[in-house]
C-alpha cells in the first residue's frame, strides 16, 4: 500500500474510475446483445433497439472506453446486419 497522501488518493479514484468504466462497458454489452437478438428474432423493436445501441456505442466512445475507429466499426455491423434484416 502507498505511503504518502497523494499515492493513496491515486488508488483510490483509479478504483473508483475502474468500476465506472466496468458498469459502462457491461451496459454497452448488454445493449448490443439485446439488439442483436431482437435483429435475430425479427422483433417488432428492433429499428429501437439499433438506435438505442449505437447511441450507447457513442456515449461510450466520448468517454473513452471505446476508440473512434471501434465504435465506428461496431456500429457499421450492427446498422449492416439490421438492414440486411429488414430487406
């Protein structure tokens, strides 16, 4: 464990930004899965659940948890796969 004040407060806040960024990527994950099935099955939501998902991929990419290229990847596949659905 650190020593000094400065040390001990750096541990600290970095658990704390290590568990906000955990909470932010299984909701990430949990959006893509949930658009993914609902493309899948042919929901009645899943235009919805598309947008609600790329809107998360952004959020997510603004705070750094996804790179620009990543996120554009992403939802590249997930807008291509509900197309091919739709058509």
């Amino acid at each position: 464990m650190a020593n000094i004040k400065s040390a001990k407060k750096r541990v600290l806040v970095n658990e704390a930004k290590t568990a906000q960024n955990r909470m932010l990527k299984t909701g990430l994950k949990t959006v893509l899965k949930k658009a993914e099935v609902a493309i899948e099955t042919n929901a009645a939501d899943k235009d919805e659940a598309v947008r609600l998902a790329v809107k998360k991929i952004d959020q997510a990419c603004a705070k750094g948890i996804l790179k620009k290229n990543t996120a554009s990847r992403k939802k590249s596949k997930l807008v291509l796969k509900a197309n091919k659905a739709n058509a």
